[in-house]
C-alpha cells in the first residue's frame, strides 16, 4: 500500500500545529515547529486569506495526517461514518479513526508514533482478546482487551517505549494495568478524548458537496 515517506516535520508545519508524528522528538525543541512556525515552501511565511474550502480541506488534511491515513482509507471511514446509527457523522469519524489499533497502541505508550506503532502491530508483537492481531486498521470495540505477545514481551524496543512514556495518560475510554502491560476498551472513544483540536463539521462539510 502507498505510504507518505516524505519528512513528516513539514506536514505539522503546514498544518500549523503538532502531530506527534516524530515521537519524543515533539516533545523537544528539536521539534520542527518549534524552530520554523510557518508553512514549508517559498510562500510559507506570505499571508493569505484562507477560502471556505480552503478551511475545509486544512481540517480534514489535519485529521488525516494526524492519524497516518491516505485520502482512500479516510474516506472509508467517512463513509462508514454516515452510515453508523447514533451520534452526528463527524463525531463517528473521529471515533472509528481512534478505534484503529495501531492508534490504540501509540495512547497507551507503546510505540513512540503512530507510524512506529503501525509498524510493530504489523509484526505481530500484540493480541486482542488473546489472539495476534497484525492489521493497524483492526476496529477494537468496548470488551476488548489489548496486550503484548507474550513472544514480544521480552522485546527491548517494547520495554524501552513503555519507560519513555511512562508520563502520559491514556483516554479514559482505555482502562490501562500497567503493572501487567494489558488495556481494556471501556467505552466507544468520545471527541473530548482526542488531543488534538479538530472541526469535524468542517471535514463533514467538505465530503458533503
């Protein structure tokens, strides 16, 4: 499958915010927006007044990259939005991007990003509900529990990941043991769980046309 293999640094500078897409390294002031606030590119630093598409677009942009998602994934996701019973559209995308697994192993403090986490869920280092699971857009739904393989338990990368990011809390939707490294899905994930500011309405609105 096509992946964004580009320096990711400068998709945070042209959204104009932080999405932790290079690991410890945007908690630093070696982070790329820290140092250069402004769009990538020679017009970076020029000022525009931004279209209502033109606001539309930067939103669902965030939100896509925000999760590692390509245009065709995101647009699965939106489509399986409309269809779902129950709350608004934009609150449903939220919800199923945050469902992924790979993203669900990147909150709990196992991988240092979404792409690292996308990387070891595809060699298998975790189960669901005791199984293996090798597929980053695997739904997890309340009942679910999530740990570590216990083939990968041992790995050094997996150890040094959970010290690192011993300081950060998972959403309240993840009931996370960290004695014994396992997290329970409590609740369907709630847009008051993302910590990144996203107008869904604005990314609804756009597939809307």
């Amino acid at each position: 499958m096509a992946r964004y293999n580009d320096a990711v640094c400068r998709l945070c500078r042209r959204e104009g915010q932080k999405l932790f897409l290079k690991g410890d390294r945007c908690y630093t002031e070696k982070c790329a927006l820290e140092r250069r606030a402004y769009a990538p590119g020679m017009h970076g630093q020029g000022r525009s007044k931004a279209s209502e598409y033109g606001t539309q677009l930067r939103e669902k942009q965030k939100a896509k990259r925000y999760y590692g998602l390509l245009e065709s994934q995101f647009r699965k996701y939106y489509e399986m939005a409309v269809k779902t019973k129950g709350g608004t559209t934009g609150e449903n995308l939220l919800a199923l991007c945050e469902s992924r697994l790979d993203n669900v192993i990147y909150r709990l403090g196992f991988a240092m990003s979404r792409p690292e986490a996308r990387q070891l869920v595809t060699h298998a280092h975790f189960t669901v509900n005791g199984r293996k699971v090798n597929i980053p857009s695997f739904q997890v739904k309340p009942g679910m529990v999530i740990g570590i393989a216990a083939t990968s338990r041992d790995l050094e990368k997996l150890k040094a990941n959970v010290e690192a990011n011993a300081f950060r809390q998972p959403p309240q939707w993840l009931e996370y043991d960290r004695d014994n490294l396992v997290a329970k899905v409590v609740a369907v994930p709630q847009k008051s769980d993302i910590d990144l500011p996203i107008e869904e309405h604005l990314i609804v609105e756009l597939y809307s046309k």
